[in-house]
C-alpha cells in the first residue's frame, strides 16, 4: 500500500495552447479513495492517465509511496487501471483476461489461477470464468474490469469512469460495491468521474478539477458546505445551487426587497460593490417577504418537490430554484416570496470567483 | 465506421412488433421493397446469359472428343462426354505448373502476411514522423502499374542470378501486393480500441507481447483478406513469369495455359480442361469461403 | 498574457521531446516490409528512368545515351498510336461497365432469395484469371474453329481478324472479366445506404427512378469514383488480355502502350528505349490516379479515415 503524491504535476499535449493538468498539486493518502470530478476537458482523464504512465509528465513529478515514478514504464508502477469502456480482451476468456498480467510477469500457472479465483469469488464471477466478454452482460463485464486490476494486487488502482457504460440503476448499485470492495481491500484509489452524484457517495476526498486546475480539493461535506469558490459552489450539489450577482448595501446584500445581513469584515474582502450570493434550493425558505417567484415547473419527488421559478434580481431576471415541502407544494404560474435561511448562503468575490465566506 | 449503422434495439420489444419489424427490414432491395424491377431484372438476366453461356461451353468443350467439338453444335451437351482431355493434361507438364503455382503463391502470402502485420500494427500504432511517411511512400505504391517495372525488375533480377526461378517471380509478386495488404491491415489494426493497446500495455507486455497476444489475434479477419487478395494475385499472375522465368521447370499455371495454346494448336477441347483445371481450386475456395473470398478481391478498393 | 503564452510554448516544446512512456512498436516494425517494398517496387521505379536514357540490348551492361531515347519516343508515331488507341480503350471499358455494373450491383444489393442466387453466379468470372478468360474467349471467337463460327448472325463476323471490330472485341472480353468485380463494389454500397432513406422518399412521395436518381447515385458517389479510379488505371495496364487474344494484331490494330513497351523490349531488344516507354507508362498510370482523386477531393476522405 502507499500514497500518491502529485508534485506541481502538468501536462502539455503537443500542439496544444494551454496545460492539460496545471502544476497540480495534490497528496492522497495510503488507502484512501480519491475522487477527480470535473466538467469534460477538466484534465481529470489526463490527471489519472499521467499517474498510470500512458500520458507523459511534462512538468513536475508524480510519487506512488516515497518512489519518483514519473520516468518510470506503467508495468513497474505497480498500478492496475479500470477503463471506461473496460477494455476487456476480446478474444480471451474471463480467466484469460484476469490472468494476463500475471502470465506476462511470468507466474506459475497454478499461482495465476489461484488468484485468478479468489478475485472470481468476490466480485460473483466464478460461473462465468470460461466465457468470452461478448458473452457476458454489461455489470458483469465491469466486474471483469475490476478483477482484472484486483488480481494483480497493485499498490494503487486508477479508475477511469469505470460506470458510464452502466444503466443508471446498475450504476448505482455498482456504486456502493466498488465502495464497498475498496474500503475491505484497504488499496489506494483514484477514479475519476463526471458526475458530482458518484463523486459525493464515493470519494473520503474529492477533488474538483477545471480547465486543468485544481478548484478544490476535501471530503465530500466541506465541498458541499464550504466550497472554495463560485464554480464548486455551482458544480457540486444537485439541483445545483442558487448564484446571484447582487449588490452589497449597508450591513449586508440586497435580496430583493430585503437586506440579507452579512458580517462586516466579509463584505470587506469584497473587490467590488457587488458580491456573488450563493444559496442551495434546500435553503430557501417560503417568506413573507424577499423577492417575488413565479413558479414555472414544480418536480415532486414524494417527500420534497423542488420549485422552478424566475425572479427579478440585482441586475436582472434570473432562474431559482427552491425546495418546498412535498405535501402542500405551490401550483404552477402562483408567485412566490423566498429567502434565505440565516447562516446558509454563501458569498463570493465578482471578480476572482473565490470565496468570502458566509 | 463502424458505429454508424448500429440499429437501435428496443429496450422492452414487444414481439410481434418486432417480428414485423424485422420482416419489413429484409427484403431490402435498395429500398424497392416488393416490387420487381423489371428494367434492372432483364439487364441482369441478360447479364447472366452472357456470363454463363460462355462457361457452359467451357466446361461442355473440355468433355468433348476432339472431333466432336468441330462438328458438334457447341452449345449442345456432349453426344459422348470423354475424360481423354483432362488426361492428357494431367500426363503432361501440368502437375508441374500446378506445383510451380503453389509454392509462389504459398510463399508470396507467407511473405506478405508476416511482413505486413507487424507494418501495420506500427502504423496504427506509432505516429512517429518516420513511420507515418513510410505508410505514405507504400500508399504511393497503390498508384504505381506494375508494367512500369518490369524492364528495371528483370535487370535486378538477372543481376541478383535468380532469372528462371520461382523465387524470381515471387518478390516483385508480393512487393507489388504489399502497399493493398497494407492499407488493409492498418485500417482493421486502427479499427482495435485504443484502450486495449493500454490495457496490454499496463499488463506489462512489450510491444512484441502486444504484437502476439491482442494484434495477431484480433487482426485474423484482416489476415484472411489479405491472404486471400495475395492469393489470388499471385495465382492468377502472368507478367511477372512471363518475364522472369522461361523453362517448364518454373513455369507457372497462367504461362503453361498460354503455353498450351501453341502446343495443343487445333487441339481446343484439351485446351479447354486445362483453363478448366486450373479454375478448380480458385472455385473450391470460392465454394468453402465465398464471403472471404469477396472480401479479398474487393480489398484493393479500400474500405 | 505573452508571458503565459510563452510558458505554454516552452513547455510544448519539452513535451515533444519527452520520450513516450507508453509501449509502442518502434519504426523497425515497419522496416522489413518497407525495404521489401522499396527494393522490388521503389527502386525499379527509379531504374526505370535511369536506363531510359541508356541503351540496353538486355544482356551486357547498360550503356548511357543521353536523350536519344526520348527524342525517338517523342517521333515514333506508333507509340503514339498505341497511346491513342489506350485512351480510346480507356474510355469505351468504362462506358460499358460502369452502367452496367451499377444496375446489376443495385439490384443485387436487394436481399430477395433470388437475387442472391443470380448474384452468386454474376461473380463466376472472377475466379477465372485473365489468361484462362483470354483463351476462353479467343476459343470461343476463333475465325476457324470458334463456337460463333456455327451460330447464326455472329458467324459472320471475323471478331478476332477485324482490325476495327477487334477493339470492340477486346473492350467486350476485359469488360466480361472486370464487370463482376466492380458489381460487386456497388452492391456492397448500395447494402450500405440506409433503408430509412428510402422510406422517408417514399413518404415524400418520390418514386422508384426518381429515389434511383436522388438518393442511391449520390451516395455511390465515392464508388463511383473508386470503380473509375481502379477502372481507368487497369485499362492503361491491360496488357495480358491483350497479349494472349490478339498480339496485339492484326497488325498493330490491338497495340497498346503496355504491349507496345513489352514489344520493344523483350521482342525488339531495345531495353533503353522500352523503358522510356515504360516511363510515360508510369506517369500516365501515376497521374491518372492522383488526377482523379484530387478532382474528386477522395484523397481527403482518405486521409480523415487513416486519422491517428
């Protein structure tokens, strides 16, 4: 077991105007399960591709435990990588598959069908070892995927999407396996996901790439509670939270017609006489007063529904959403008053984006 | 290419709606389902006349005695079908030319497959400015006649002593199949998915263990064509043995028939089983493999 | 912003030279089939210009003789004619195939039972290679003893002796041989045109001809050009049907270019003017192709396909 450790790591594809990945810095932990979420093009693909050794480390260095791997050829990182689109063998069968990189290293046979079996035997795939993947369904090819790396019982597993090609209800359940599986192993992970859902239920640690920068980097609650700055705020949590551009009046912002009081010293690290007001749908209250919503779809969901409406805002009208009780939830076309619940908004800088706090 | 005629499965079919569906889908006749197409029908019966009268007369000739034919109505069965033609075809020199055409055409695929496979998977697999303009210069070959050569190919041929054998006609016969059975196995080498390449790669194999445990597996279809291409090129070639080579000993099929026409003069119905035989074995191939057949003479007009 | 640019370019640079980590197969993967390739392909090419400025009875040594060659080519008047008469080959094969060809390959794309049974036959030609389908037709078309010597109509024509009906002849047989091969191109694309096209037209309300013109030509466009790149190619290469049907004769009336070169030099024994011939052979054969794949912007399609 070991850590991984990305030391002002960057990537520059030939030809290309800017990074990759950006002198990333970042530290996971022995046995930890990391997570890089982050739009398409983030350089989370890439991030985990430098770490597996089939992307070049253009700057900086890459350490799985206390060892410099940057220079070093994938097969003695001691890695095992689980793909998108699983990269199963065609032509092998499900032993075969599981058993290749062990027969390459050159282990004995009866070696490489012992622990072919015993990663059969906990991912439930022991019926099918003599198959062909074409044989198989789509979880169990996925299961595939991930004995294939189990097997070779590496110091760290790199996952790439590793549940896009599921359907969304497999992908859940495979969800809480792989979680489940990686916390016995005790290995080191890093996988990398597009979809915040997966990225939150997974992750001891999530980090949030963009444009190949490191946005953010904590376990799941202090994204969601803190996070660093306007785009985190907007990527993680779902339906996404609330941002507005509104101007800072004395003793706080103006919402709407009332004043949201914000602490002084906050509103001073402000460069500009407007901040960006960030407050989760879950955070919304119904008021007597605030600005008016006209409701334009409501989604029940049984015990919450969520509300979907227009307001007029700072500079203009704006989309907002709210969470409302799910037994008495407003019609569609009724106007409605909201504000923020005391304590719960997040505030941000116009023009940097980062954080002031809330 | 390949992802683009993917018919979209229903996910809860109901079955008679998809029996129905799939019996509409069948009989697709360029989209003119069910109804005939009587100007395109009677070309192709036409067609087939002209195809097939002359290989009936063929076949029907090499049977007939050789005063029958010059009296016979061709085009009627043989009064008294006789194997006299094929004998003294296979008591001549045929056997021989038949073995000369072997082992030319064996050797010519064996050289062109185990030269190109490995080509092909550094093509589809290194983008290297090297590699890349190599691929170009063969490509370049596609549009190069091999009547060009032949005057420069004898030259080099009688100047290496090789003049009048079999392997003579053998190099020029697969350096000119090679650009086509390159061009083929790139495209199905190209058509593996790229993570598979990385995934050998992260087992540990080299690129010569990638080369024998994912390329030549996985390139078998492609082997095929160009096997079959290489084949057919190589059977079925006359300029390069009527240039290179000149006794019986390394005479090769297609020159032997030729051949036979100034031997057998008037003698035309022995003429005839010997063109006859040398049709079997392409026919026998065509029989057990018509589909990979087809795709080894189509191989030349690229995917 | 210029520093970040600069930055960015400094490390573009570093990254090129940074070698690749990934297991890839070296250039010397391809080494073998290239040196092949270019000793028993290239370089005869390049032979080939050097001994057609020389004089070369085909036994001693080579021996240099400036452009003499060339201004001969350049006066012969029967390698213009053969020229000629291979331009003229050139464009009477393709306007006999390429309809023909088209029709029966669009027909044969259609998944009836019948069909593909004809079409199982359409393709026996194929399997007979060109000296076989040579002597074939030259048995059959024998102004002595050939089968249309006893059939009404046809007997009284001398198909072989004619020395203006032997063009046709010939463009019939290479026809016979090539037509199943380029059906067999348009069948497999017409399979490849997607059956919701001709239901939306029907829809639409297009019937059979005018869907023919609408939709099935512009979508064979790129065979089209393949079948006319490989056809126009192959009719300035004709050479071996040629050779065993007539000889060329009567006279010179089948002589093409191909044959004219195989006469000069391994007849006539003039190598060095031979290649001069062999030269503009392969400039026509060369050019012709690029010709048209640059008229037609195929190379493009190409070069998208063969992408990294």
């Amino acid at each position: 077991m070991a850590s991984v450790t990305y030391d002002r790591t960057s990537c520059v594809y030939p030809g290309a105007e800017r990074p990759a990945v950006d002198e990333l810095d970042l530290q996971v932990e022995d046995g930890e399960f990391l997570v890089l979420v982050g739009p398409s093009g983030c350089g989370k693909s890439t991030s985990l591709r430098m770490l597996a050794g089939l992307e070049d480390v253009t700057e900086g260095r890459i350490l799985i435990g206390d060892r410099d791997v940057t220079g070093v050829p994938p097969k003695d990182r001691d890695i095992a990588m689980v793909f998108q689109n699983y990269a199963l063998y065609p032509h092998m069968t499900v032993a075969d598959n599981m058993g290749f990189a062990l027969k390459i290293a050159g282990l004995n046979k009866s070696e490489i069908s012992s622990r072919v079996h015993e990663a059969a035997t906990l991912l439930d795939l022991e019926p099918y070892l003599d198959r062909k993947p074409k044989a198989l369904s789509g979880g169990q090819r996925q299961r595939v995927a991930m004995g294939r790396a189990i097997v070779r019982q590496p110091q760290v597993f790199c996952m790439d999407e590793p549940l896009s090609n599921l359907d969304a209800k497999l992908r859940v359940q495979t969800r809480t396996q792989i979680a489940q599986l990686q916390r016995r192993l005790g290995v080191t992970t890093v996988y990398v996901t597009h979809d915040q859902v997966e990225a939150m239920t997974m992750g001891d640690r999530v980090c949030v790439l963009k444009d190949g920068l490191l946005m953010q980097v904590g376990k799941p609650r202090e994204l969601y509670d803190r996070p660093s700055n306007v785009f985190v705020a907007g990527f993680i949590g779902s339906p996404a939270m609330n941002l507005f551009t509104l101007p800072v009046v004395d003793g706080g912002v103006a919402f709407g017609d009332v004043v949201h009081p914000v602490a002084r010293d906050v509103l001073g690290r402000a460069g500009n006489s407007s901040v960006v007001l960030g407050v989760r749908p879950e955070d919304l209250e119904l008021a007597e007063h605030g600005p008016a919503v006209e409701v334009d779809v409501v989604e029940e969901l049984g015990a919450d529904a969520y509300v979907y409406g227009r307001t007029k805002l700072g500079d203009g009208e704006h989309q907002i959403t709210a969470r409302v009780d799910g037994r008495r939830p407003p019609g569609k076309g009724e106007v409605l008053h909201v504000a923020p619940r005391a304590g719960h908004v997040h505030l941000f800088d116009v023009g940097t984006g980062e954080r002031l706090g809330g | 290419m390949t992802t683009t005629q993917a018919t979209p499965a229903p996910l809860a079919p109901v079955p008679d709606m998809l029996q129905d569906g799939r019996r509409r889908r069948r009989p697709r006749a360029g989209g003119h389902r069910g109804r005939p197409n009587v100007l395109a029908g009677v070309l192709a019966t036409i067609w087939l006349a002209l195809v097939a009268v002359p290989l009936y007369f063929l076949v029907a000739a090499s049977f007939r005695t050789r005063s029958d034919y010059l009296s016979d109505n061709p085009l009627a069965p043989p009064p008294s079908p006789t194997l006299e033609n094929y004998e003294t075809v296979l008591t001549g020199d045929f056997p021989t030319y038949l073995l000369n055409t072997v082992i030319v055409t064996v050797v010519t695929v064996a050289i062109v497959v185990g030269l190109t496979v490995p080509a092909g998977y550094a093509v589809a697999r290194n983008a290297g400015r090297g590699v890349q303009r190599g691929f170009s210069l063969m490509l370049v070959g596609l549009a190069i006649p091999a009547q060009a050569a032949i005057i420069p190919v004898y030259l080099m041929i009688t100047q290496l002593h090789l003049y009048d054998t079999l392997l003579a006609v053998i190099l020029p016969t697969a350096a000119f199949a090679m650009p086509v059975a390159l061009l083929v196995m790139t495209n199905s080498l190209r058509d593996i998915p790229r993570e598979l390449y990385e995934a050998q790669t992260l087992d540990g194999a080299g690129p010569f263990a990638a080369l024998r445990h994912l390329v030549l597996p996985l390139a078998k279809p492609a082997i095929t064509t160009v096997a079959v291409f290489t084949s057919l090129t190589a059977w079925n070639g006359f300029l390069f043995p009527l240039v290179l080579t000149q006794s019986v000993g390394t005479r090769v099929l297609t020159l032997g028939l030729w051949d036979y026409q100034g031997q057998f003069g008037t003698n035309v119905p022995a003429l005839l089983a010997a063109v006859t035989l040398s049709v079997v074995p392409i026919f026998v191939l065509y029989l057990v493999g018509r589909r990979y057949l087809l795709s080894g003479l189509t191989a030349g007009a690229g995917k | 912003m210029t520093i970040t640019a600069e930055k960015t370019r400094t490390r573009a640079g570093t990254a090129r030279t940074t070698v690749t980590r990934q297991d890839r197969p070296s250039g010397w993967y391809l080494a073998p089939a290239l040196v092949f390739f270019g000793a028993f392909a290239v370089l005869p090419m390049v032979l080939v210009v050097y001994l057609s400025f020389t004089s070369w009875d085909g036994f001693g040594t080579p021996e240099l003789s400036g452009t003499e060659n060339w201004t001969r080519l350049i006066e012969d008047g029967r390698a213009w004619d053969s020229l000629w008469l291979t331009l003229v080959f050139m464009v009477l094969t393709w306007l006999v195939q390429t309809p023909i060809a088209m029709l029966i390959g669009v027909w044969a794309a259609g998944r009836q039972r019948n069909r593909a049974i004809l079409s199982s036959l359409f393709f026996l030609p194929l399997l007979l290679s060109t000296a076989a389908i040579a002597l074939l037709w030259s048995s059959v078309l024998d102004p002595n003893f050939g089968v249309t010597q006893s059939l009404p109509v046809l007997g009284g024509f001398n198909f072989l002796g004619d020395t203006e009906l032997v063009v046709y002849t010939v463009v019939w047989v290479i026809s016979w041989q090539y037509v199943p091969f380029h059906t067999l191109l348009y069948q497999a694309a017409a399979r490849q045109v997607p059956e919701s096209l001709y239901e939306a037209a029907t829809l639409d309300g297009a019937g059979r001809y005018r869907q023919f013109f609408t939709i099935t030509l512009p979508l064979l466009k790129y065979t089209i050009i393949t079948s006319t790149v490989l056809m126009l190619v192959g009719s300035v290469t004709t050479f071996d049907t040629i050779l065993i049907l007539t000889g060329g004769g009567p006279g010179t009336a089948t002589r093409v270019l191909p044959l004219h070169m195989y006469i000069t030099g391994f007849s006539g024994f003039e190598f060095g003017y031979a290649s001069a011939i062999s030269v503009l052979l392969l400039l026509l054969g060369a050019g012709l192709s690029l010709a048209v794949t640059r008229a037609t912007g195929f190379r493009k399609m190409q070069s998208q396909q063969e992408g990294v």
